[in-house]
C-alpha cells in the first residue's frame, strides 16, 4: 500500500529484483515508460 501526496490510498505489485528494498515509510517514485511504471528509489 502507498499512501500518495493527497492522502488516497493505492496498492502496487511489481516483479522482486535482487538488492531492491523498500521499507515502511519511504518515499518512492513511480516513473512511468510506455504505459509501463516501476517502483524506484
């Protein structure tokens, strides 16, 4: 779950890349190529 700039609430899924990890809390970004979008640092 991600709770965006304006309050709402989403849920993503993305495929598990090696020495990628995400915690509670922090900021991401979702850039997205094509109609494709990834989860970043």
């Amino acid at each position: 779950m991600s709770r965006e700039d304006d309050g709402s609430m989403l849920a993503y899924v993305q495929q598990v890349q090696e020495n990628k990890v995400f915690r509670v809390g922090e900021h991401v970004r979702f850039p997205a190529h094509g109609g494709t979008s990834r989860i970043s640092h």
